[in-house]
C-alpha cells in the first residue's frame, strides 16, 4: 500500500515539473526564437533596401576620379642615447 502512495506522489510531482516548468520554457523558447527570426529577417530587408538605395545612388551620379597625389616624404635617423 505504501509503495502504491509513494508512486501517486511522485506521478503527481512529475505531472507539476512538467506543466509548470518544462512547458512554458519551450513555451517561452519558441516565442524568443520567433522574435529573433523577425528581428533578423526585418534588419535582412533592412540592408537590402540600403543597398539598392546606395547602388542607385552611386550609379545615377558618377564622381570623376581625381589624380592621385604625390606625397612628399621625410627621411629620419634614430638618435640613440647615451
């Protein structure tokens, strides 16, 4: 008879563990992948309408090059202490 409580018991313990913690932490996981999915297809779309912004941009008004400049460079020597 006592074995038969203990099991009741610990059906009943476990029965609680799972639906009060295990599903809503998958619960709540599920909801937090999705809102990361969102967030990354939203910032996805995002760069890709700057892109093609920026693409557009660059090819409707073409900058001419400018020569490259010559740099005038200074020869040093170290100077060791004594």
């Amino acid at each position: 008879m006592s074995k038969l409580i203990f099991y009741g018991i610990m059906i009943y313990f476990l029965y609680k563990l799972i639906f009060n913690v295990v599903v809503p932490v998958s619960k709540g996981v599920k909801t937090v992948r999705q809102t990361m999915e969102q967030a990354r297809d939203a910032a996805a779309k995002q760069q890709a309408n700057a892109n093609t912004r920026s693409n557009s941009t660059f090819n409707s008004n073409p900058k001419p090059a400018s020569p490259p400049i010559e740099a005038e460079y200074i020869d040093f020597e170290e100077v060791k202490k004594k």
